[in-house]
C-alpha cells in the first residue's frame, strides 16, 4: 500500500480521533526525530512558501533533527494549537508515530514497535480498530524505510542506541541490501 491509499484524512490531520490535541503527553517533546538533507529542504521550502522562515531550526549532532525549545518541545510544535506548523511535510518518523523501529543485526530485519497506550493515546485508539491499523502501519513503514535508507551510516547508527521503552513488537520484515552494507551487516 502506498501512501496517495491511504485517505486524505488520515495524512492531513494532526490526529485521527483528535486525540492528539486532547493528550497530555506530547510526542514532540523530547522526541529529535531524524532528518534527511532532502527532508530539511522540504521543511525549509514549505516553511519559506507559508511565510514562516525562522533560524535555527536544526540542531546537527550525531544526526540532524528539528531544534528544540529550553522545555524539550519541537521547535515546529505550536503549543497554542497543539498541532505541528510543518504537518504537511514533517519528518517520517513524526508521519509513522506511534510505530517506530529497530534493526536486528543478527537476523538482518528491520522490527517495527508500537508505542504503549500509557505513552501514546493515538496507538491504543489505532490499535483498537485492526483495518484501520493495517493501513496506517503499511504507511508506517513505509516512511520509515524511506528514511533508513536515505540516512547515512553514521546517523542510523546514532538513532539505533536511542531507547524506545513502552513499545511493543508487531512485526519485521528483511532489510535491503543497501541498509545491511551501510551498516557493515553480512
């Protein structure tokens, strides 16, 4: 399943249920989603055509991810409304949350995770209806392969130490060629 199959509401809004902007968590806190160059020149040009260039809003470390406020926040998450300035183009692992993912280096897959209920309401509400969860985890993953293969070795392997507690397994799949050579798996 592609992306363009999956409604148009699902992609555009903030949140199915609209349960994001009744949650007293926040998945943009703390969170440093990666970034491609590709990625940051998206978010820099839809950000630059809405009227809204602002500096610094990338912090480069082990890898590239949106800066964040002295509280932790996204610097693209707009505390008023509850909801990311750059929706329509934001980061893959933002578009596949609440799934995330690991690389099993001994059997050369990539495993896909969900976030806990107690951390995210969005999965307990999209895990609740098994149809509607097929499609959003085949966009998932989708996007986050996306991003795998296009980082380069060094920033995959700093994402990989990051620790995902409150997760759950819900499948695998192999990882491409490209991904086992840049990581040195054989």
């Amino acid at each position: 399943m592609r992306v363009a199959d999956v409604s148009e509401d699902a992609l555009r809004k903030t949140c199915s249920y609209d349960v994001c902007c009744e949650c007293t968590r926040s998945c943009c806190q703390d969170a440093k989603p990666p970034l491609t160059q590709k990625r940051k020149q998206i978010i820099k040009d839809y950000l630059k055509k809405h009227g809204n260039v602002t500096k610094n809003i990338f912090t480069n470390s082990e890898y590239s991810y949106p800066s964040v406020d002295v509280a932790g926040f996204c610097v693209f998450y707009d505390k008023v409304t509850k909801k990311c300035i750059v929706h329509q183009v934001k980061p893959e692992t933002c578009r596949a949350g609440p799934v995330t993912f690991d690389i099993n280096r001994c059997t050369r897959k990539v495993e896909w995770f969900l976030k806990k209920e107690e951390l995210c309401l969005f999965a307990g509400k999209l895990f609740d209806t098994l149809e509607q969860f097929a499609a959003y985890f085949e966009v998932a993953k989708e996007e986050i392969m996306r991003l795998i293969c296009k980082l380069d070795s060094e920033a995959l392997q700093a994402i990989l130490k990051i620790d995902e507690p409150q997760t759950f397994k819900i499948g695998e799949d192999p990882l491409p060629e490209e991904v086992l050579s840049k990581l040195g798996i054989k």
